[in-house]
C-alpha cells in the first residue's frame, strides 16, 4: 500500500508540474522561439549553415530558459511549503517528480527546433548530434535551476543566482581556458585543460558539436590522451556529464529541502 501511495504521489507532483507549465506563457514563449530558431536556417535557406545556427541557440536560449524554468518551479512552491513538506513523500521523490517533468517540457522544444532543418534536407547526423546535446543541456539547466531554486527563499536573489550562474558556464569557463592557454599551463598541463572544458556543459557541447560539423580541423593525434578519448566520444561523454551534473544538482536540491524541514 505504501508503495502504491508514494507511486500516486509521484505521479501527483509529475502531473501539477506539467499543468502548471501548459497555463502559464513562459514555457509558450519558449517554445515560441524554438519554432522560430528552427524556421530561420529553413526560411534563409542555410543550407550546409543550419547546424551552426541551431547550435547558437542550444548554447545562448535553451539553457538560460531551461534553468529559469526550475528556478521558477521551485519558488513557486514556496507559499505551500509547509503543506508539500507534510506529505507521505520524501523531499528525493518530489524533486525528482519535478525534474522529470521540467525535462519533458524543455525536451519538447528540441522538435519544433530540429525538425524544419530536417524536413528540408540538412545533414542529418548533426541535427542527429545537436538534438541529443540539445536534449542533455535542458535536463542540466533544469536540474540546476531546480538546485538553486530551492537554495533561497528569495526570488530575487535565486534569478540573480541564475543569471550568475548561466553567464559564468557560458563565457566563464572559456575565459579562464583562455588565460590559461595564454599563461601556458595548456602546454604544461595539457590534461587539466583539457579537462577543464571538458566538465563544462556548454564548451564539452561546443566543442564537440564544432568538431561534428567540420568547422575545426583538428588532427587526433596530435591530441592529449584525454582530449583524444574525449573527442572520439563526445557522445559517451556527454552522457556521462549530463548524468553527473544532473544527479548532482538534484541531490543538492533535495538536501535543501530537507533542511527545512
């Protein structure tokens, strides 16, 4: 009975997630401008260009939604708190309830993106490639939204946190890669440089998705061993990344919960 009771819970939350989202109008205006990043390479008519321009939009749009949306998410709950807290649920359960469903409804908005290029004939396998990286950057930012959602109570304070957040993963990591090269720890410390784009979401899905579509010419070889199994499997990577920052983040925003309690 019990299980039966935390399975009708979970699918309880899973559900007042997706009904929240289909009545409000941000999660419509992203899925607004999905539409129309995926119609612009078709209406132009990029042809050969339209991987590139998508990618600009997975890296700039989809995470910055995908993690306001969980931050909203998890200041919504704020005026039920005491009553969510009451129920035969564990504080994991109900984020990850939350997650999956944030992660489903920014998972939507790949289609509409991807799809125009596709009908028209674009290269399939990057679209391929930039779908399945689309897909893992929105369950990141979600989860991360959700992480930093739950940290504060403060609406204000958690969207600033957000932006922090999006803008250092975005320009932030590559900046201090850069200092880096410049200073030469690239050349002393090839691996740890490596490895420093490599944990970062956003430069791991730039790279390798450049890297996929041809526009780096890069010889293997001549690659660090880590930066050489990582670009021959920037797929199986990814994934691994994806699991691990979204674990994380979850984790993190359970533990939060739980300390109010």
């Amino acid at each position: 009975m019990s299980r039966f009771c935390s399975t009708s819970v979970l699918g309880a939350f899973f559900l007042r997630e997706l009904r929240a989202a289909s009545v409000g109008r941000f999660i419509h205006v992203f899925w607004g401008l999905a539409l129309v990043g995926g119609l612009v390479p078709v209406i132009f008519e990029t042809h050969g260009g339209e991987s590139h321009l998508l990618l600009q939009w997975c890296l700039y749009i989809l995470p910055l939604f995908a993690l306001l949306a969980g931050i909203g998410s998890a200041q919504n709950e704020a005026e039920e708190e005491t009553l969510l807290l009451s129920q035969p649920i564990g504080s994991l359960r109900r984020v990850v309830d939350k997650f999956l469903a944030l992660w489903l409804i920014v998972a939507v908005a790949v289609v509409p993106l991807i799809l125009p290029s596709l009908v028209q004939g674009g290269q399939r396998d990057s679209l391929v490639f930039l779908a399945l990286h689309a897909t893992a950057v929105g369950g990141i930012f979600s989860a991360l939204g959700l992480a930093i959602g739950f940290s504060t109570q403060d609406r204000l304070k958690a969207y600033l946190a957000g932006l922090c957040m999006w803008l250092f993963l975005l320009v932030g990591f590559g900046l201090i890669a850069l200092a880096a090269a410049r200073g030469g720890f690239a050349k002393t410390s090839p691996q740890l440089w490596i490895a420093l784009l490599m944990v970062n979401p956003l430069d791991a899905m730039r790279v390798g998705a450049l890297l996929n579509f041809g526009k780096i010419p890069f010889d293997l070889s001549v690659a660090p061993p880590l930066g050489r199994w990582w670009l021959e499997n920037p797929i199986r990577w990814y994934a691994i990344l994806a699991a691990v920052w979204m674990t994380v983040s979850v984790l993190w925003a359970a533990w939060r919960i739980e300390r109010r309690r």
